[in-house]
C-alpha cells in the first residue's frame, strides 16, 4: 500500500522571469536561461498563472497553463 502525504514537495529550485527569459536556479547555485518566445503560453501568461508550477522528474511544470519545461 503506497503511503500518502499531506506536505507539498519541497521546491529545490527558484524560478524568475526577467527581459524576456525564463532563469531556473538549481540548487547548487546554478542557473539555466531559457527565451519565453520558446513558451508562447508563459510569455503571455499572467503572474498568478506563472507562480503555479510545480517541479518533476524531468523539469518544471506549470499547472495552469499545462507547460511542461524539460530542465
């Protein structure tokens, strides 16, 4: 039988956007760029919608706007 948990992942990466670019700090203190123009829907996306992601095995996903970043 698989245990639950109520507790929310801890997040272990810091996410910002700036200047038209997506930056993912890991964190070891490394930080990947990746241009918004290769996300259509997170250019255009409101902060609210931008601040629901979550992290996964492969990268970020943003559950409001059904993105997924492969990191």
């Amino acid at each position: 039988m698989p245990l639950l948990s109520t507790r929310k992942q801890e997040k272990k990466v810091k996410v910002t956007f700036a200047n038209g670019l997506l930056f993912v700090e890991k964190a070891d203190g490394k930080q990947q760029a990746f241009p918004l123009e290769w996300f259509p829907k997170l250019m255009n996306a409101t902060d609210e919608e931008r601040e629901d992601w979550d992290q996964t095995d492969k990268g970020l996903r943003f559950n409001k706007l059904g993105v997924d970043v492969d990191l």
